[in-house]
C-alpha cells in the first residue's frame, strides 16, 4: 500500500490519465445504461388460466382448480397458491419464494398440470406463462365517428406496426370484445325440420373445413390432395347443408338460423368523456429502455394523427412523464446538494482542498457506472436517491484523509510530498474500516425480499460501489493532487469569507463547545449523570411521540400519484346498465370537484384531465380512473383530491366495494388493512367474514371496507320430476340442451388472420330472456320425442357463488380496508381489529383461521430478513470496531449509542408530519454504518493521544478540540446533501424523504451524540474502570493506565 501511494505521489500524471480512463469508460456504460421507472424487478408469479366454457364456479373448483391445486404440492421454490374458481374459468397464481428459479419452476409447473389426466371434457387449453413485471410507457385512447369493429380493426393494426419497433415488446388492445360468428337457431325452424342444435353443430364441423388427403406422384412431380371448403366469416356459413334427405330435399343452415360477424357480449368496456373508445396501452420489460418506447410511441401518434381523418388517437397515460418528473426532481435536488456540498467544504476547509475533496464528487459517481454491470441497475428515481445519499458521505473520506495531510504540512512542517505519504497512511486503517463500515450496513438491503427489497437493494448498489471508487481516489488520487497543490505551500492567505468562517468554527469551538466540554464532561461527576440522564429522557420521550400516536407508524408510505382508481362493485345479478349509471354519477361529482378547484386557480387550468370509465370483468363491476394535472403543476395531493371526489360523490349504500382513491402505494404493496378468512366450512367462513365486515364497518380506524366473496346472484335450479326417467332422460342430458340454448355450443374455432375466432350456436336473444322461456323451452328425447322442460322438470330458485376463492388449498375470503386517513398508522388499525373484532370471531367459529395481508404481509418479511440479517450486519460492524479499537469494551460503547440517533430520526419526522414507515426504518439502517464513522474518529484519536503518553483527561480534551471540526463538517456534507431532497416541495420525490429525514436529522443530532454523549460515556467508564482496578483489585493505575489502549500497548512492551 505505501509503495503504491508514493508511486502515485511521485507520478501525478499517471495518476490523471488513470482518472481520465476511468471517467471516460464510465461516461460510456452511462449512455449505454437502460432508463426505467423502478429498479429491475424478479418475476415472482407464475399465472395458470384454465377455460371451462359453461361450468358454474362449484364445477370450475371441483374439476379444474383442485386438481391443480394437488399437482403443485411438494414443487420446490412455491411460496403459496391462490385460486379463483368463477364461471367458464379458473385462475390460478403461483407465487415464488424469492430464491427461485422462475424458468425452471415455469417448465415444472406446467408439467405439473399436463400430469393431469382427469380434468372434465370441455375444458380448454390451459395458459401457464410467468408474470414479466412491465413499466407502463403510454396509454392512448382510439376514438372516431366509426364503427366500433372498424375502431377494433385500426387498433389491431397499431398494434402490429408498434410491435415492429425494436425494443417494444409489450402492446395490448383493451375495452373492445373478441370477435365471433354467431348462429343464432330458431326453435321453431329446428322443430319443423327435426332438427337439434347438435345437429347443427356436426353440419358445421364436418362440412367447414381443410384438410389434407395425401398426394398423387406422377413421377414428374407430387400434386397434393386438399379439401377447401373452409369459411372464415358469417356469410361463408349461410350454404352449410344441415340435412339432406334421399328425395332431394336439402336443409340449408340458413333456413334454421341467422349467422352474422358480430362482437361478442361483454361488459368490459371503455369510455372517456362518455364516449366509447379502444384503448392501446404499450409497457416495456425490463431488459427495454422506457423513454426510447415512448419517445417512439409518441411519434406513431403524431404521424397516425396527421394521417387519418375522423379518428384520433390521445395519450390517456405516460408512464414517463411521472419518470421524467421524478428523474428531474432527483436531478435538481442533487445538484442544489452537490451545490451545498461544495459550498461547505469551501468554508469550512482551505479552498485547494476543499477543490480536491469536491473532485472525487464526479469521479466516484461516473467511475460507479464501470461496475453498473455486476448488479444489473439502471438509471431510475430509486438508484438516483442513492447517487444523493452518498453525496455527502464520500467526501466525508477525503476530508479526513485531506485534513490530515495539511496537518503534516502546516503544523509539523513537512514538505508537500512527505506530508501527503505520511498524513494518508496514517489514515488508511481508519479510513478503510470506516468505508467498510458503512459498506456493511448497506449490504442488508441487498438481502431484503421483496419489491421493496428490490428498490433498497439498487441504493445498496450504488452506494458501495460509489464508496468503492472514492475510498481508491481517496488513496492514491487525492494524495497527489494535494502534494502537487498550492495549498500546501506556505503563506497561503485566505479569503476574507474563509477567514471569517475559519475565525467562526473557532470561536464557536473554542467558546461555545470547548466550554461546555470542560465542565460536563471533565468537570464534576454529577454532571456527567445529569447529561446522560438528559438524553435518556428525549430518547424516552422520542419513543413515547410515536407510542402516543403523535408520530404515527404505518407499513409503506402513502404515495402520491398523478392518478387514481375509485372502484366500485354492485350485488351480483345487477344489470350492465345499472352499473354503468352509477359509474356515471360519480364521474359527474369528479368533474364538479374539478370545476371547483379550476375556477380557484389564477391559470384556469383544469386539474382533471381524463376519466376513463373502465366496466367489467362482470357486469355488476366497474371503477373510474381519473387522471390529474401532473403533480408539479396541480400543487394539491391526489389524497386531498380523492377526498373531495367522496364527499362530493352520490350515496351508493348498495354497493358491496367502494373505494375511493387506490394509487401508487397499494398497487405495489396492498391495502394497508387486509385479512385472509380461510376455512373448509364455507358457512362458518361466511358468517365470520360477514361479523368481520360489521364489525369494521363501526370502527372510527378504517373505511372503505369491502370482501372478495361474489355471492348472491339469482339461480335456477334444475331438478327433474319423475317421470322424466320414464322418458329415458337424464339430468346431464337436459342440461345439455338446456346449456346447448342459453348459453350457447361451440361449433368450432377459426384463425383469423392472428385473432381466434369463435362460432357459437345459441338461441337468439329474444328467445332466452325470461323464466318463461326456459320453461317452454322444448327437451328432446333419444327417441326423438319433444316435451316442454316444465313437464319433465321443476326449476327451484337459489342464490349461487360467482367466485370461490382459495389461498394454499382452503377456501378464503379476503376482507380489505383503508385507513381512515392518509396519516393513520396501519398497525393501529390491524391491531384494533384483531383486538376487538378478529379475536371473538375466531373463538366463536373454530374452523376459520386468518392471516394478515396486504401492506401487512410484505412488511412482515422484510422485517424478518432484518431481524435475520440484522445481527450478522452488526456483528460485523462490531468485528470492524473491535478491529479498529483494539478493544471489545469501546466497540460495546459505540453501540449503547446507536439507539439514541432514533431522537433525531423521530423528531424529524414529527417536524415535518411525516409517519414512520418500512422505508424509515431502512435509512435508520443506513444511518448506522455513517453514525459509526463519526464515533471512530473520535475514539480512534483518543486512543492515539493516550498511547502518546497523554493523561487520560487531556488526551479527553484535545480530541474533542482536534475532532470537532472535522465531525461537524462530515455530518453537515452528507446534510447539506439531503437537504433539498427533504424540503423539496416535488410531489415527484415525497416517497423518498422518509429515509432521508432518518439519515439526515439522524446524524444532526447524532453530532451531539458523538461530541457530547459519547465522552460522557467514555469518561463514566473510565472513572468505573478505575474504581474496578483501584479500589476493588488494590491496584495503582492512573485513569490513563487503566484505558484498553494503554493496557494493550503495555502489554506487548512487556512482552
């Protein structure tokens, strides 16, 4: 390391190419580096979807989704299993456990479900793909004075041309029906030919079709054998023969039914400003860059535009406008902190050091971007706050190191040369422990699960491998800059700015602290208790801000967001129309709301942009997204706004779910309230999920309570009477026909172009739209006899499940809730529940059992990691201390301080009313491994003075003299360096100032904490350590002697 350092010192334009090569092939993996909203994220899910066209949500759980169910058990790398069984379709989510492999679990799944051999006929093909987590990158809107299937038409062509971008992968069409060729029997027709619609459905298929009969070889070529009689459209299927009797009469399918192209029926839909519209929504994968889509998505827009009359596509969403406006806030506040930075190491240091140690600031971060390749990380809101959190803390080094050298130079004399070899191997051990020691505490966010542990672990990254590049600067680069500066040469004068600010850290050092340090520190005994008293009682008082709720904790912040989602879900069996009128009368209070805050504003501007209507999956669902004014420029909080879109809403005291407001915080993490009822009793489970509801519905601490379990839409009931068996019929042969008539028959699939067309076979509308038509409706025999269904079966009426949900192989019901308010803590809450609700009902039904989720659950892992990780990360900072300190005594020391940097943490986020939540407690983390550095400096250089020959009180009052400029100006670099970020008004940047008020309020009062706690400490110990050797063993030590420095010098000496 010496012969290295002095290489460097002596070779400073070696030294300036090497920086040179390293900016410039970091510049280079810069521009190369992807841009993204997040940090890259694992796929964690594996999606199963199974179609089983016709069957009710009891036949879909029984045949289809419990099987499944069965066949994953015992794969390794599955978290858990959550199912939906609805009608015609089962759903299946697997969920991974964070080491797992998604490509291997993906092929084992799938074998897993083609083991099973005794699924019923009728189900389709089962759809096993895993869930690529996208970056939403612009959605736009297709409207036009236009049929709707021309609309459809133009948006699968966009589709296509977009798709033909390299590097855009991800296009989906939305709020527009699959297409199918509908045939439409008439009962009357069939009967007058004796016909059924199996009949029907057999003509179709063996007279629509290709195939391929073989081949003639003439011996000069092969002439292929084909059947070409296939339709593709309504029209192709009008001279299909149905039946052809000997005497030449011929049944046409046109004379049995009426065949069209039509859309299918469905309620998923889309409108916007009340009109209906296709909506195109374009994501990019990870491995894609996100402003280049868009950028090119953009310009398709414009051209298609300029070039097509009467339709018109408009941007409903870009996903990067949020990006942008993040990415830039992140920008600003980091050039206003490097700004601060600089600012403060050019007041409180001498000006060609302080250009030296400012130097590093763009070296270390561009030399980061070498390394970019070992984490995978990209340029994002999230990797951009941990370029701000270093900021401060890499200088932190090379002030040390930079102090140092000027010490050798101006006080002892040395040449510049000299004084830079020997005032950086001075400080290399703890300079490299101190980096380390930071390092280490980073490195628990790379062993966090889950997204959020996905987001810490990228500012992990890229703090270490920014303290990386800086701590090499620090050694060979800095040190021959300064020895080759004009800073070290002698008679420098100063500024009048830096003398004054050199006159004022002395006067505030020599009259303020230095005064204080005499008599609490080193003067009477009592003081020192009544000190440490002082700060036991604001560390109690800090903890009781938060147990009396004045400083709330809640799982994961409340995000703000550019829009929001207001969901709503009628009884089931209401009708498509009724859903949507109600959709509509709040959309009117949206715009009322709107208006209100529009004519309050000096520019006019309209603070809402779209609402999309958004109907479906069932009729009875639907939910409004409403789009904001970008939040730098609408200067109001999607949460306030949500608010007033409530209170300004119409009563819907029908509705089963109504929530209002669901943004960027539960459509990563969950609802903050959530609890998983699981039973094999579906009646117990009902009626504990139901007493749940109540009991929420009453509690002052949630709102917006609302279940996942879709029941009570009517039924009728099929039973046959007894003479029906006289008849030689069956229940599942009526069914069959009953099904075959209302619901319809598939006849066949066709490909069309690249969409799946379906042909179905149904009764017309007009003729399945009453009980009374059931009932007439006529049931064929085998012999070919025909009766009304009402003489061969009684219809009895019930109510039936729309959607039986399951969670690791028992039926669940999920009951969901918000917090009161956007400041409410979410532990509160679920405790609440679980106190005075949860507890009586699981006593009462002993079948049922629960589980929180949501928020909840993602909290719970990351805090078990920690609490996993944790103490292996402190056992090294320990190891690296003891290292340091050469004693497990002072090492110890150091750690009865960590607990009272949470007075500066909490207090900050009284200050600024914000709650604690997971991302607090993550930078309190991170706060340790800077806090250790400060108490390092000092005891290192007690430690120093004492093995000198110093007396324990002077060595005492000449490191807080020599430390206590350098410890306040570490701790104000990395400040000064948060700072903009946590008085940012940016919306853009809110969700990270909760780590960046623990770290930066953290160390502010950590300052007290290490210049005044700290040799408090040190000197109750001292003062015990001497009692212990003095007076109990009856030994003569002086207060020096008996310090573990001292004791282990004398030691080896004696040796």
């Amino acid at each position: 390391m010496k012969g290295a350092i002095k290489y460097c010192i002596q070779h400073p334009t070696l030294v300036n190419l090497g920086v040179l090569l390293i900016v410039t092939v970091g510049l280079l993996k810069l521009i190369e580096t992807q841009n993204t909203s997040f940090p890259k994220q694992k796929v964690r899910f594996i999606d199963i979807t199974i179609p089983f066209p016709g069957a009710t949500p009891s036949e879909v759980e029984e045949g289809v989704t419990l099987k499944v169910e069965d066949n994953l058990e015992g794969i390794e790398g599955i978290d858990r299993v959550t199912s939906s069984s609805k009608e015609n379709l089962a759903t299946i989510e697997v969920e991974l456990e964070e080491e797992a492999d998604a490509n291997q679990l993906l092929i084992e799944v799938k074998n897993a479900v083609d083991k099973i051999n005794s699924f019923p006929d009728g189900i389709e093909q089962a759809s096993i793909s895993k869930r690529d987590p996208l970056d939403m990158t612009l959605s736009m809107a297709l409207s036009g004075d236009v049929p709707l299937q021309t609309r459809k038409d133009y948006a699968e062509s966009i589709k296509d041309e977009l798709l033909l971008h390299e590097g855009l992968s991800q296009v989906f069409v939305k709020g527009v029906p699959d297409e199918e060729i509908e045939i439409r029997v008439r009962e009357n027709d069939l009967r007058a030919y004796q016909l059924t619609i199996d009949h029907v459905r057999s003509a179709i298929a063996n007279s629509n079709l290709e195939t391929f009969g073989g081949s003639i070889e003439t011996g000069l070529e092969n002439i292929n054998i084909k059947a070409g009689n296939k339709g593709y459209f309504g029209k192709d299927l009008n001279n299909i023969v149905v039946r052809a009797d000997p005497d030449g009469k011929v049944v046409y399918l046109r004379d049995v039914a009426d065949i069209k192209d039509r859309l299918e029926d469905s309620p998923n839909q889309r409108y916007l400003q009340n009109e209906r519209v296709v909506v195109i929504d374009t994501y990019s994968l990870a491995s894609e860059d996100i402003l280049e889509n868009a950028e090119f998505v953009r310009g398709y827009l414009e051209k298609f535009n300029a070039t097509h009359d009467g339709l018109e596509l408009q941007i409903l969403e870009d996903g990067t406008v949020n990006l942008q406006s993040r990415l830039k806030a992140m920008i600003d506040n980091g050039i206003v902190g490097v700004v601060l930075v600089l600012v403060v190491l050019a007041l409180f240091l001498d000006r060609y050091l302080a250009w030296w140690v400012a130097f590093k600031i763009p070296v270390a971060i561009i030399g980061m971007f070498v390394m970019i390749d070992i984490y995978d990380a990209t340029i994002n809101v999230v990797s951009l706050f941990g370029f701000i959190l270093v900021l401060g803390i890499l200088v932190d080094d090379g002030v040390v190191i930079g102090e140092n050298i000027y010490q050798h130079a101006k006080e002892k004399g040395k040449n510049p040369l000299k004084a830079a070899l020997d005032g950086t191997l001075e400080m290399v051990t703890p300079v490299m422990i101190s980096l380390t020691t930071t390092a280490v505490a980073f490195s628990l966010f790379l062993f966090l699960p889950t997204q959020a542990g996905e987001f810490f672990g990228e500012i992990a990254f890229v703090v270490i491998a920014v303290l990386f590049v800086a701590l090499i600067e620090s050694f060979f680069v800095l040190p021959a800059h300064l020895a080759h500066s004009r800073g070290l040469k002698k008679n420098i004068r100063l500024t009048r700015i830096e003398r004054w600010f050199t006159r004022s850290m002395d006067w505030l050092r020599t009259h303020i602290y230095m005064p204080f340090f005499e008599t609490n520190v080193l003067g009477k005994g009592y003081l020192n208790g009544l000190t440490t008293l002082i700060f036991i009682g604001l560390l109690v008082g800090s903890i009781g801000l938060v147990g009396s709720g004045i400083v709330n904790f809640t799982f994961f912040p409340n995000l703000d967001d550019d829009a929001i989602f207001i969901e709503m879900e009628l009884p089931p069996g209401t009708s498509y129309e009724i859903t949507k009128s109600k959709l509509a009368s709040i959309e009117e209070a949206v715009w009322k709301v709107n208006e209100d805050y529009s004519a309050r504003r000096a520019d006019g501007k309209q603070v809402v942009r779209f609402v999309e209507q958004i109907t479906g999956p069932l009729d009875n669902q639907g939910e409004l997204k409403v789009t904001f004014l970008e939040g730098e420029q609408r200067g109001i909080s999607s949460f306030q706004l949500s608010r007033d879109i409530r209170e300004a809403s119409p009563a819907i005291p029908e509705a089963t779910r109504l929530i209002y407001g669901l943004g960027a915080t539960s459509s990563l993490f969950g609802l903050p309230v959530a609890f998983a009822l699981k039973s094999k009793d579906l009646e117990e489970l009902r009626k504990a999920k139901n007493e749940l509801k109540e009991s929420m519905q009453q509690m002052a601490e949630v709102k917006d309570v609302s279940d996942n379990d879709m029941q009570g839409i009517r039924e009728l009931r099929i039973k046959l009477k007894p003479q029906a068996e006289l008849l030689g019929l069956n229940l599942a042969y009526v069914m069959a026909q009953v099904r075959s008539g209302f619901f319809g028959m598939e006849a066949q699939s066709l490909q069309r172009e690249d969409e799946e067309v379906e042909v179905w076979i149904r009764y017309p509308l007009e003729g399945r739209n009453s009980p009374e038509q059931l009932l007439d409706m006529r049931i064929r025999t085998h012999e070919g006899n025909e009766y009304p269904l009402r003489d061969v079966a009684y219809i009895e009426e019930g109510v039936g499940n729309l959607t039986i949900n399951h969670l690791d192989g028992q039926r669940e019901i999920r009951v969901e809730a918000n917090v009161a308010s956007i400041d409410a803590s979410a532990p509160k809450a679920i405790a609440a529940v679980e106190a005075n609700a949860l507890a009586e009902i699981i006593k009462k039904y002993p079948s049922v059992t629960y589980s929180v989720e949501g928020q909840n659950r993602m909290s719970f892992k990351l805090i078990g990691a920690i609490s996993f990780v944790g103490p292996i990360i402190l056992l090294f900072i320990l190891a690296l201390i003891v290292i340091n300190c050469n004693s497990f005594s002072q090492a110890f020391l150091v750690f009865v301080l960590f607990p009272f940097a949470l007075i500066g943490v909490i207090a900050g986020h009284w200050i600024h009313g914000i709650a604690l939540s997971i991302f607090s407690l993550i930078g309190t983390i991170a706060l340790i491994g800077v806090f250790v550095n400060n108490a390092l400096v000092f005891i290192s250089t007690l430690n120093d003075l004492l093995k000198e020959g110093a007396d324990f009180g002077e060595a005492m009052r000449e490191t807080a003299r020599s430390r206590f400029r350098p410890i306040l100006l570490t701790s104000i670099t990395t400040i000064a360096g948060l700072g903009p970020l946590i008085f940012s008004s940016s919306l853009s940047a809110q969700f990270l100032k909760g780590p960046a008020i623990a770290i930066a309020y953290g160390l502010g009062f950590g300052i007290f904490n290490v210049l005044v706690l700290l040799p408090v400490i040190l000197m109750v110990t001292n003062k015990l350590r001497l009692l212990w050797y003095n007076q109990l063993r009856r030994q003569a030590f002086s207060s020096a002697e008996v310090e573990p420095a001292v004791r282990k010098l004398k030691y080896l000496i004696d040796k």
